[in-house]
C-alpha cells in the first residue's frame, strides 16, 4: 500500500483489518506461545525486510513482492508467533527510510499477518511432506494471496476510487506471480527442515525473478511520459496508427492545448508550468475511458485516441475533460493557478496522420474562438452543450475543418 490520502471509510476499513489482525495474532500466540527455530526466524525476517527494500515495480502503481516468499516459508517452518514477527519486523527497515503515515505500515503488517495465519491454520493440518502435505501447501499459497489481494482492493478503491479492473489486482499475472513467489517460499522451508544451508538454492533464483519482473517496468519507461506518465509520442504514433488501422467503426481523435502556458513560465516560472501540466496529465489520465489512448504530444500539446467513437461521443468526451481542467485549481511554486485547455476534435476512417490534421485544424480555430473550448472538424454535437455558467458564449462551437 503506497502514499494515498485516505476518506473516512478508509481509515476505518483499514483500522479494522488492523484490529482483526491483532486479535488473530493475540490468539495465535496465547495458543502456542514458542519462537520456534530462532535462525529461520533470523534469516527469513532478514531476507523480508531486504526484499521489501528494493520492492519491484512493474509499473507506476503495481509492485511485484519477492518478500512473500520468505513470510510463507516462515509460514511453513515456525509457529504463529513467529509468523507474527517476521510480518512486523519485515516492515520497520523501509517504514524509516520512506517515513510512511504510521497507517500504511500498520495496515502492510496487518495484510501478511492475517492471511499468513490462516495458511498457518492449513499448513499445520498435517505434515509437509507427501502428496497431502503438497496439497495442503498449494491451498495455502492460494488462500494467502486471494486475502491479502482482497484486503489490498478495497483499501485501494478507497483511497484511490480505482475499480477491481483499474487497480489489476485481481488480473491474472498478478495473481498468478504472487502465488508462485509463495510457491517459492514453500521450496525455501521444505529445505530449510531438511537442510538449512541448502535452502539458499531456493533463494538465489528470487533474486532472477526480481530482474525479470522490472523489464515491463523498463519497457513502460521507454513509452510513457515522466511528467504526466501518459504515453509519450513515440508510442502514440506506433500504437494509435494501428488502433487506426484495425479499428472497427468510426475512430475519433482530441487534440487538446494548454492556453496561455507561456505567461505563466514567465510570471511564476517554469517549475510552475511543469506542475501544470503534470496536473492536466493526471486530469486527462483520471478522465480517460480504459479504452482510449492518451498521450502528451509534445510542450503543452495532448492527444486522445477514441477507438469506436463518434464525433458526437468524441465531443462529450473532450467536453467533459474542459470542464475538468477550466474548474480545478492548481497549487503551485505558492501561487494558486486556474488554467484552460482548448481542444480540436476529429473523426471518421482516415489514417491516424489525417485524424490529427483535421483535429489540429479544428484546435486553431478553438484558439481563434476565444480558447477553453471545444471544436469539432465536422458533423454534429451533442444537443447539450450550452452556455458556461460564467454567462460567456457556449464552451463548443463547430467549425468545419
């Protein structure tokens, strides 16, 4: 769980897990109140908490975690007190260094405890070994990751608004990946019982796992725009021509352009343009539909790509993006800044180059209307687009390109 600001539903949905994980902890450990093997405690809180240090991401949001195999082999080979301890202890190395809200940290401990206890309660049906013993740790991994992604989900939808779809959790890499690295940590601990030293076999192959989970990460760097993680250019070019291309039906395009960001670098300075437009990024990122492809063009200048859309739809879209951008405030370099946003709209079956000419010529004339409109390259627009509230001539005007 990262940096969020959480509502009043998220504080109390994260303080009851936390509660309900204490409770289970508290029992678990006056059940069977022993420590177990003291180095397997040592050496798997220790390659937990380096784990939890150098955690993958995959992408901006979505992190792989190498440190859940050494909870599950903690899982496997000591008892719940200890499984307790390695899920806290795990947390404190990077709860220093990042400075966390105490609720984060608190709520992570929380989502390996718990679900690590109730893989306990499976594991210890009988031994490790076997067919059964196999079986009942495959039912543990499954357990475990189906809880703690649960838990993760409604925090997540929460704190963010995203959906089960948004957030990927419940996709089936994700859920696949965690589970095997668990899968993992069962290897660790069946030879750690057997031979401690040999258990380093299995934990040296995490570390190959680890490099292999970043090239997607690698990847998306390489076609996402670092201030406003849009899809850069490059990739827009690549992937819109063949959205374009293969598209079924009416494909539309915006062309969206900052109004006026050069007096504002020059009244309050560039650092203060680079907030503005890494805000209408996160704008038209929180606005786009899944199935769209936005991207920053290039300076001030935005595209969305609206597969299957027509003019008409393209329009409310944009509409609504305008509105969006003209109402929210920017805070910034300690000046408060409201900006605009004039947007070109364009559609039809030509190829993505003809798309942006005609939407390109569609914006010039948003910015020979006054700017902090919508303008379409042709056809009609919804029948309710009207006056802004400001009580200034209607927001969209159609302009044939």
């Amino acid at each position: 769980m990262s940096d969020n600001r959480l509502s009043r539903a998220g504080y109390f949905a994260v303080l009851t897990w936390i509660i309900a994980a204490v409770v289970a902890s508290a029992v678990a450990i006056a059940t069977e109140p022993r420590v177990g093997d003291v180095w397997a405690l040592i050496v798997f809180t220790i390659g937990a908490a380096l784990a939890q240090l150098f955690l993958v991401y995959a992408s901006p949001r979505l992190g792989y975690d190498i440190s859940l195999a050494f909870v599950f082999a903690s899982v496997v080979v000591l008892p719940p007190p200890s499984i307790v301890l390695v899920s806290v202890l795990m947390f404190l190395p990077i709860w220093g260094r990042a400075k966390f809200q105490w609720y984060m940290p608190m709520f992570n401990m929380a989502n390996y405890a718990l679900p690590a206890l109730v893989a306990k309660l499976i594991v210890a049906q009988g031994p490790v070994t076997g067919l059964a013993g196999a079986g009942r740790m495959a039912l543990a991994t499954v357990v475990f990751t189906l809880l703690n992604h649960a838990a993760l989900a409604v925090i997540v939808r929460l704190a963010r608004g995203e959906t089960l779809r948004q957030s990927r959790l419940f996709s089936w890499t994700h859920l696949s990946l965690d589970t095997l690295v668990l899968c993992s940590g069962a290897a660790i601990a069946l030879l750690w019982n057997d031979e401690p030293i040999a258990s380093v076999f299995a934990m040296l192959p995490l570390i190959l796992i680890a490099r292999a989970l970043q090239i997607p990460r690698l990847e998306q760097e390489s076609w996402t725009d670092p201030k406003t993680d849009l899809y850069n250019a490059r990739f827009f070019w690549d992937r819109g021509d063949d959205l374009v291309r293969r598209g079924k039906g009416t494909t539309a395009l915006a062309m969206l352009d900052l109004d006026y960001l050069r007096e504002v670098n020059n009244a309050h300075g560039h650092l203060a343009g680079d907030s503005v437009i890494t805000h209408v990024g996160r704008v038209i990122r929180g606005r786009a539909r899944a199935t769209d492809l936005a991207a920053r063009f290039g300076g001030e200048e935005f595209a969305i790509l609206m597969p299957s859309t027509t003019l008409a739809d393209a329009a409310v879209v944009a509409e609504r993006m305008r509105e969006a951008i003209a109402k929210s405030a920017i805070e910034t370099e300690g000046v408060r800044l409201n900006v605009t946003i004039s947007i070109g709209v364009a559609s039809g079956h030509e190829t993505l180059e003809d798309l942006i000419r005609h939407a390109d010529r569609a914006l010039y004339r948003a910015k020979e209307q006054g700017r902090n409109r919508v303008v379409t390259a042709g056809g009609e627009l919804p029948h309710d687009f009207g006056t802004e509230r400001t009580g200034r001539a209607a927001s969209s005007v159609r302009y044939p390109a």
